[in-house]
C-alpha cells in the first residue's frame, strides 16, 4: 500500500518553516528544496554555488509538527532512519534540518540540546 503525502497546504506549509529556519539558522544556505513521494518529504539544501545537497529525508505521519527523520548518507548516496539529537526517531522538520546541516555544513554544535535544569 503506498504511502499518502501531506496535502499541499502542508506542504507549503512544511516548505514555508524550513526556509525560515535556514535563513534563520543556516545561512550557508541559499534556500532548501523539498521534494514529496509516497507520504516522504526529501530535504535539500540549495549552495551559494549552485550544487544540491541531499540533507534528509522526513516520513509524513500524519501530524504537521513531527515527521519521521532518516539522514542522507552521501557514502550509500541514499537515506538511513536515525535518531535526532534528541534520541527520538522522530521530532519537529526544523530539529531534523537542524541535524542534517550539523553534518553536511559541519557545525556539530547544531547537535547539543540546551540543558533542561
């Protein structure tokens, strides 16, 4: 049975929330491109130079805030389900660009979480 995608007002939603937070956050990058197939959000990160970097790819659950997270491996050239920093294998798009740009922008302090004390 194949998998749903959100409906395009999700999506343009989704779409609307991870560029926002790059500009916010990333600004090694120029926007982030999402593509949707079978109920998957793959997400991209657009470079200054114009090369396309594969970032991660997000399983749609159904809910808007929290996605499946699985990282682009560029050595498999292809995606693995993972655990966010968080140690869940799921949380919010924003945690998962998050982790993802912590990897291929190489700022791993994308990947501390704040202590909770």
């Amino acid at each position: 049975m194949a998998r749903k995608n959100p409906p395009e007002s999700m999506q343009h939603h989704l779409r609307q929330r991870l560029n926002e937070h790059a500009r916010d956050h990333w600004p090694q990058l120029t926007s982030v491109q999402i593509r949707y197939r079978a109920g998957f959000a793959y997400i991209d990160g657009l470079l200054p130079d114009g090369h396309v970097q594969p970032l991660c790819r997000l399983r749609f659950g159904g809910v808007l805030h929290t996605w499946g997270f699985a990282i682009y491996l560029a050595s498999r050239d292809g995606y693995q389900d993972n655990l966010l920093p968080s140690g869940l294998p799921m949380g919010s798009p924003e945690e998962a660009l998050d982790c993802a740009c912590g990897l291929y922008l190489n700022n791993p302090t994308a990947w501390l979480t704040p202590p909770t004390n």
